[in-house]
C-alpha cells in the first residue's frame, strides 16, 4: 500500500478470502472421520450391487402371460448357504393343483417357510425341482414370474409414506378405484377413512403410526392389488390380537378364493377351512389330507391338534 502497488480495498478482500477460505479447510478437516466411514459405507454397496446372483435371471426364459397357478415340488432337496450340511428338505414333494389352498404346518424348523422361499425361488434347490405349472421354475422369466405372486407376512413392511403409497407399490400404475377396491376386499377402507387425512396419511417409519392389525390390512391390500396367481401368506394372523386375527382372517378368506394359496400357519383355526394340509418333518410331507381327515388319523397332526387346543 506505501508503494501504491494495491489499495486497501484490496487488501482487506485478501483478508476476508484468506479468513473465509481458512474456516472452510478448518471445517473439511473435521469431517475426516466422517468422509471415512462414509467410504467405508459407499464401498459395501457396491460390493453387493457388483456380487453375482446365485439365482440365474432368465430373462429369455418361458414368458407366460398368465399362469394357472400348479405347484409342485419333485424330491427336492435344500440346505441353506451358511450351513450347506444341514438338510431342511429332504426327498420333499408337495403339489398344489391350480387354484387350490394348501396349509403348512409342523413344528419351528421344519422347513414351512423355507417351502414359501423356493415358491419364490429366493433360492434353488440342491437337487429336484420346483414346478409350476409344469415347468421348472429356473426356466421361467423370473421377473414375470414374480409379478404373479404376492406374499402377506407375519412382520409386514410398510414403507416410510403415505398409506396409498404403500398399497400402490403392489401395482405402481393403479387406478384410484383399484386402490379403494382393495382397500374395502381388505377390510381396511374403513380404519382408512376413519383416518383424518384418509389415504394421505403419512405411515411413519415402518409404519409407526399404525397398529399390527392396521399394517396388516394394508399388507393384504397391496397384495390384492396386484391381482396374483399365487398368493403365498406366511403366519399373517400370528402377531395379532382377537380382534384383528378376525378382521385379517376375514380378508384373507375373501382373497385366497380362485387363487393357488399356500398357507404357513401356527394357529390351526386358520386353516380349518383350506381345501388341503400337509404336516411337515424331518424336511418331508409326513401326512396331508384335509382337517376333518387328519384328525381322525390320529397321528402326527392329531397330537399337534391336542396341544394346540389343549
């Protein structure tokens, strides 16, 4: 400035840059432990979006339209990944006709919801095939495929967003009156609309603003929606109190009509009215008849029966 070389205008910018630009390093440097874990983070990731599926994507495979809905299971045998020796099928056959309902029973472990993973091929069998309608399901188009099934589970996953969203996600280009349609074959229109912003209102994280009974409604009218073949519903009604098992297992009865249904199930006045049972262990179908039928046999279901009731 004495020389006249800069004036103090210029001066005080280089100041104010220097100043500014020294807190913003000084606030990069106190993110270092963040940046890592952050790389940390982003690096297991893409670990699992570059991992190469165990379970082939036939993308050219058989290319149904509509399937009639027949299942069958050929002597299949299945252990899970992280632990290859221990069997839970074993010689496991099972055929569900097209539109018929089945029910799976037997004691923790026995391989009930193992048999809804194949169903949906999450997995493949060690040995034998799973078959629907006649073809083994490693030949189909796993993405059509999986289009014509919906699962209700015991814990249903409800999504951060509003209640309409939730159901839409069974069929992203619904109509608002296939929505409302499912909503009421659901017996949720009605706690819905009961609701201050109705369908609009917001879930809450793993839907936190609803109750057990409330998310399963909505679990059952996401799945109605998509309209499936295969309706597959793994202990939907075992979490729940009286009140809503009888509200949930109302849905459910008006659901599985005309639909192959394979039910797993702990509560054996779920499936009194299935058109078959199968009671499964050691990995095997150990009996299979109706209700009324296994329970005059007396055998394996009989005693489960007892204990159940006892």
């Amino acid at each position: 400035m004495t020389r006249g070389e800069i004036t103090g205008g210029e001066v005080f910018k280089t100041f104010f840059i220097l100043v500014s630009t020294g807190k913003v390093i000084a606030d990069a440097g106190s993110m270092t432990s963040d940046l890592a874990k952050v790389s940390t983070a982003v690096t297991s990731v893409f670990a699992i979006l570059d991992r190469q599926s165990l379970i082939y994507t036939a993308m050219d495979g058989t290319k149904s339209e509509k399937m009639a809905g027949g299942i069958e299971f050929r002597a299949v045998d299945f252990a899970y990944p992280r632990q290859p020796e221990n069997l839970v099928l074993c010689q496991f056959c099972l055929e569900v006709k097209p539109g018929a309902s089945i029910g799976l029973v037997g004691k923790s472990g026995c391989g009930k919801s193992t048999v809804i993973a194949l169903i949906q091929r999450f997995y493949d069998s060690e040995k034998g095939t799973v078959m629907v309608d006649g073809a083994d399901t490693r030949s189909l188009d796993i993405s059509r495929y999986r289009r014509q099934m919906a699962l209700v589970s015991q814990e249903p996953v409800i999504y951060s967003g509003s209640i309409r969203d939730n159901i839409v996600f069974g069929k992203l280009d619904a109509s608002e009156n296939e929505v409302l349609d499912a909503a009421m074959a659901a017996n949720a229109h009605e706690f819905i609309s009961s609701l201050k912003d109705g369908y609009e209102t917001e879930c809450g994280e793993r839907g936190v603003h609803l109750s057990g009974g409330q998310k399963q409604r909505i679990a059952i009218a996401r799945a109605i929606i998509r309209k499936p073949t295969i309706l597959l519903l793994d202990e939907a009604t075992r979490a729940l109190d009286v009140q809503s098992e009888q509200m949930v297992q109302e849905a459910l009865d008006r659901i599985m009509v005309g639909r192959t249904t394979v039910v797993v199930a702990h509560r054996l006045n779920t499936i009194k009215n299935l058109d078959s049972i199968a009671f499964l262990g050691d990995g095997k179908v150990v009996e299979q008849g109706t209700f009324a039928q296994l329970k005059s046999r007396r055998g394996a279901f009989y005693n489960l029966a007892n204990l159940r009731y006892a």
